[in-house]
C-alpha cells in the first residue's frame, strides 16, 4: 500500500498543453475518485500515473519513489480498463495467472493467488472459460481479478463500470465498495459519473479541462462547492443556478432576483453585483420560505421517492424543485415556490464561491 | 364471394408467387453453374488432358477421355532425369521456408508499424509502401547481380533469405492493418502485467492475428510453390529445381511430346495448393470466430 504525490504535473502533446501544474496528494489506503467531463484529462491523469503515458512536466511519486521513468510494470500497480482487456485467446484462469507468470512467480504461489481471487470474486466455476463466454458482469469480475491477484499497492481503475447495464452498475458498485473496504489498498477511480463518484469515494476530485476544480470527501464537495462548476457538476438533479444584481441599500446588499421580489443579502464580502445564487431543488419549496415566488409548473417527473417538478418563474427561467414522495400537482398549475437564505450557495462574477458572514451559514442546513 | 371463396382466391395467388419466385431461384442458379462452368473450363480441359491419350490432347474436343490413360501419372513422375520426388521435396523446402520466414519477419515489422512509436516511422512505412509499386523486374538484374558476388546462385539462398527479412511489403500492409484493429488497451493491460514490447507482439498480438496469419500463410504459399521466374533465374541445376521448373522440362525434350504426362504432372502440382489452402481456410474462419473483444 502506498499514497501517491503529483508536483506540478503537466501532459502536452507537441505544442499542445493539456493539463499543466496538477497538484494533488494521494493518501494511503484512500479511494480517491476523479471525475469531470468527458475530455477533462481524467483518464490521461490515470493513464499517467500508470505508466501509459509519459509525464511531460512535474513529477508523480508512488510512496516516496518518483516514478516518472520507471515503465507500469515496475509501479506496482494494477489497472482495470472500461472495456476489460480481457485476453481474448486466453482462459480466466490463465488472464488471471498471465501477469504473475510474467514476473516469475512460483507455480504453487500463482495459484494460490489465483484462487483466492477467484473466491473473493466468486468466479470459480468460470476458471476455465474464454472471455467471449462471459457476460459483461462476469468479464468485469474477471478484469477486478487480474488486478488483485498482482496484490497491487495501487489499483486504478478506468470508468470500469460504464459497460454495465443500469442495473449491474449499481450492483458492482457497492460490490467494489465491499472490496475497498477489505482490501484497503489505495484506489483511484475515474468515472463521469457523479453518483459513483459521490457512493464509493473517499475523496473527489473534479477535473475540468486538465485543471483541478475542487478536492474534497462527496460531503464537502456538495454542501460547500468552491465553484460554480463543481456546483453543477455534483448533485442530482442539477442544482438551480439563479441571476442575482446586487446593490447596497442602507448600508446592505440587496439582491434581485428575476421573478422574486427583491431581498436582504448576507454580508458576503466582495464588490462584485452580478453574483449567481444556487439553490438546490430540495431546498427549493412549495410555499413556504423566506424568500417567495410563484412558478407555472411545465413537466412533473414522479420518481417513486421523490418528485420533481419543472416550475417556469416569470422570468422565463425553469428550475427543479424536488418534493419527498407523491405530489398532487399536475403540469400547467401555478404555485408559489420558496427558498431559505441558509441554503443558498453564493458565487462571485468570476464563479468563485462566497461565504456569507455568519449567521446565515448555508452548510447550517446539513449539519 | 364467401369466405371459403377468398381463401381459395388467396391460396391460389400463394401458390403463384411461390412459383414464379422458384422459377427465379431455378433461373438464377442456372446462370451461376453457367457462368462457373465457364471459369472451371480450363482446369476441366486440364484435368481431362492429364487422362487422354496423347493424340486426343488435341484432336478432340469431348471433356471425356475415351480411355483413361493413368499411366501419364504413373510414367510422368519418372519421365524426367530426376524423379518428381526430388522436385516435390525441392518446392517443399524453398516454399515451408519462405512462409516461415514471410510469416515471422512480415508481422514483425508490421508490429512495429502498428504499435510501436520510434522517429521516422511514418516516413518508413511510406518508403515500404512505394515498395510495393515497384514491379519485380525493375529489381531483378540488379538483384541477381548482388545475390551472383555473394556466390548465392545455383542455391536455394536467394529464394528464401529475403523472406525473413520482410521484403514481402503485401503482407506487411495486410498485418498493419489487421493489428491496428487490436484493442490498445490489451497491450496496455499486458504492459501492466509486465510484458515487454516482443512479449505483447508474442503472447497476445500474434494469437489474436491467426486469421491475418492465415491469409499471408494461403498467399505466400501459394505465390512461391507456383513461382518460376525466380527458380527459373537463380537455379541451374536439375537436381535442385522445384516443381514448376520441372514441368517446363517436359516442353525442352525435343521431339518427344509428353503432354499427357505434362498435364498430369500439372494437376499434381496444384494438389499441395488445395490442401493448404483447405487447412489455413479454417485458421481463418476460427480467427474470425475468437477475435469478439467485447
């Protein structure tokens, strides 16, 4: 087991600069997941520390080795890639054993690890089939396997669930959370899913465009999003971003806000008026709150444990309003709709988050 | 009109299209065996000329021999100084060789082409390319030449030495294309597990290339069992000449025409190509079958 350190990281492709000045440290025994948008240099940040691809700037320790120059088969790390690079022409058994052979290790030792794997996985009655006879479940298992039979100090995992159907996902998920915990290796996981993201990470980090937006546990990211991006891009459903002009008013910032009457801001320390308040659509009610507006509600989408309502403000704006079970609203109706000023996150001209001077503490509400 | 009347009536019309689409079928067919009887007609007449008395070869027009002379085989094979034998084993030599080597060094350079980065490479796989436009003979005198002051000719040296050194360019293109369809992600996987450069090409790229290799083993063979001009140019003599060769012996005996003998002796020789091709047919259709990657 071992934590990672990446110094000023960069990858460029000729002139091309695609990820520059990544900073980031890897604990020991963390699952650490990266996630952004597609292209955001997430998988070539994996694909570096693996020893895929070269680092063109900086350097990325495993322990404390720099590891920049030593080839993947010397980091002591095992990969599981999106489409599993099963070995086609080869049994599970001998994809499992393959890596192993290849540094030499004893007969009796390859197999003991073999079968242990194949327990933990449950695979043993697949040992002696080729890939094409596996489902896509089962090829997933066996492609988990090849990774812990290396008994690794690093796992890395490539969006490895993105081949599964729906149903699958969500069973492979919890079943890598299980494996996480009994191995307890340090893993790092690359996916553009927020939801796998928010379940099985220690710690997140949201890449956008080869630059790190925001690094932190799934609970700090979505209570106390430093940006506007990381805002977006963490929560389901999206988080409701509102246009605010802000001018002081006796001495105090006042905020509005197309299609709700003017209200008294927090103290929140910056010069900038055109500021963006989110709010997310649980925190947005029917009703009730201290600031209120009314909405023609355009799509109701029932989700069993929750509803979720597409309300239409004056302004033209939709936003999401999420209500805990049934909802005796239909499309077309109008109803007031409200928020509560501790659960609003405030972001700058710029996107940067803003924290309101006490006592309207907006991670109050989740306490 | 009743019901059963309408049922009649949508029967009949069943029956007709069932009928004019089999007269379709029966057409279509007899065009194709027309058409393939056209193509197969000289392997026929060759076939038929292997068994006619010599002066039927050519006097007479019917397929089918009046009597069926065995004996051109029997007597064929021994009619030459040498016996067909020696010039079976002669082709056998100079052709397993040459497929070994077409095989070996072909995909090792195309797996260089194909997967790995080295300065120039683009630059080389064009200059490899222009090869493959240059027709033989520009490079023949110039070739004989070079393969004369090494003291190569009247061996089997300049026949299958350049095959292991990937001067078959056809077959390059044919396996850098077939590699470059494998999942990267399998060498990365293998890179992982510890496997250098040769050890991917070996333990996973050429398994997965049985159907590229098929191909290049059917072609290869082929070209070289058949070949002339280049046993024709570097082999001089009789005891080293592969079949092809020995069958244009038959032809150089003055006065003496053995055609019926010729003939047989043809047929004979294209048995080896039929087998391997049948065997290597397979490799294909079962490369085809465990290439599913996902």
């Amino acid at each position: 087991m071992a934590g990672l350190t990446l110094r000023n990281v960069g990858k460029s492709y000729g002139a091309l600069q695609i990820m520059q000045g990544l900073n980031l440290d890897i604990h020991d025994g963390e699952f650490l997941v990266l996630v952004g948008p597609s292209g955001c240099g997430k998988s070539t940040l994996l694909r570096m520390i693996a020893g895929l691809e070269d680092i063109t700037d900086g350097t990325v320790a495993i322990g404390d080795k720099v590891v920049n120059d030593l080839p993947a088969s010397k980091r002591e790390l095992s990969m599981v890639f999106q489409s599993y690079a099963l070995y086609p022409h080869m049994t599970v058994a001998k994809n499992l054993a393959f890596g192993l052979q290849n540094f030499r290790m004893p007969k009796a030792e390859v197999e003991r690890r073999v079968a242990e794997a194949a327990r933990i996985l449950q695979i043993e009655p697949l040992m002696a089939r080729k890939p094409r006879q596996l489902s896509g479940g089962q090829k997933q298992r066996v492609a988990i396997g090849r990774a812990i039979v290396r008994e690794p100090k690093l796992f890395l995992f490539d969006e490895p669930l993105s081949n599964l159907d729906a149903e699958l996902r969500v069973q492979m998920r919890a079943e890598l959370a299980s494996l996480y915990a009994r191995l307890g290796t340090t893993m790092i996981y690359v996916t553009h899913d927020q939801v796998e993201a928010m379940t099985m990470a220690s710690r997140i980090v949201v890449l956008r465009a080869g630059k790190i937006e925001q690094v932190g546990t799934p609970q700090e990211l979505y209570t106390r999003p430093q940006n506007l991006f990381v805002a977006g891009f963490i929560g389901s459903p999206k988080i409701n971003m509102l246009a605010a002009e802000v001018r002081a008013e006796g001495g105090r910032p006042v905020a509005r806000v197309a299609g709700f009457a003017d209200f008294a801001l927090p103290d929140l320390s910056t010069r900038d008026t055109r500021l963006t308040l989110c709010v997310r659509p649980g925190a947005l009610h029917v009703g009730e709150g201290e600031v209120i507006s009314e909405g023609t509600i355009r799509l109701v989408e029932y989700l069993g444990n929750e509803t979720l309502l597409h309300v239409a403000l004056a302004s033209g704006q939709v936003v999401l309003l999420s209500v805990v079970g049934p909802a005796p609203y239909r499309a077309g109706q109008t109803i007031p709709i409200g928020f509560d000023l501790a659960d609003l996150h405030y972001f700058d001209a710029e996107g940067r988050r803003l924290e309101p001077a006490l006592p309207a503490q907006p991670q109050a509400a989740f306490a | 009109m009743g019901l059963d009347e309408a049922t009649r009536i949508a029967h009949e019309f069943k029956l007709r299209r069932l009928k004019r689409e089999r007269n379709g079928r029966l057409l279509k067919h007899a065009f194709l065996i027309g058409v393939s009887f056209i193509m197969l007609y000289p392997l026929f007449w060759l076939l038929s000329a292997s068994l006619k008395p010599e002066n039927e070869i050519f006097g007479n027009v019917d397929l089918w021999p009046s009597v069926f002379m065995v004996e051109n085989y029997t007597k064929g094979w021994h009619a030459l100084p040498e016996s067909f034998t020696v010039f079976y084993v002669n082709s056998a030599i100079v052709t397993v060789l040459s497929v070994i080597g077409n095989l070996l060094s072909c995909s090792f350079a195309a797996y260089a082409f194909a997967r790995l980065r080295f300065t120039g490479r683009n630059f080389f796989f064009a200059l490899m390319m222009m090869t493959l436009m240059i027709p033989y003979h520009v490079v023949l005198i110039p070739q004989y030449v070079q393969f004369l002051q090494l003291g190569w000719v009247d061996t089997y040296l300049p026949l299958v030495v350049p095959r292991f050194l990937a001067s078959d360019t056809f077959f390059i293109f044919l396996m850098v294309q077939f590699f470059r369809q494998l999942p990267r992600e399998l060498d990365e996987a293998a890179m992982i597990d510890g496997c250098s450069p040769f050890k991917i090409y070996w333990a996973i790229v050429l398994p997965l290339s049985l159907p590229a290799m098929g191909t290049a083993a059917i072609f290869s063979f082929i070209w070289v069992w058949e070949d002339f001009l280049a046993p024709l140019i570097y082999l001089n003599d009789i005891k080293s000449y592969t079949v092809p060769l020995a069958l244009r012996l038959f032809l150089d005996q003055d006065g003496q025409s053995a055609y019926g003998q010729m003939f047989a002796m043809s047929v004979l020789s294209l048995v080896p190509v039929v087998i391997f091709f049948v065997l290597f047919q397979k490799l294909i259709v079962r490369g085809i079958a465990t290439s599913g990657m996902k």
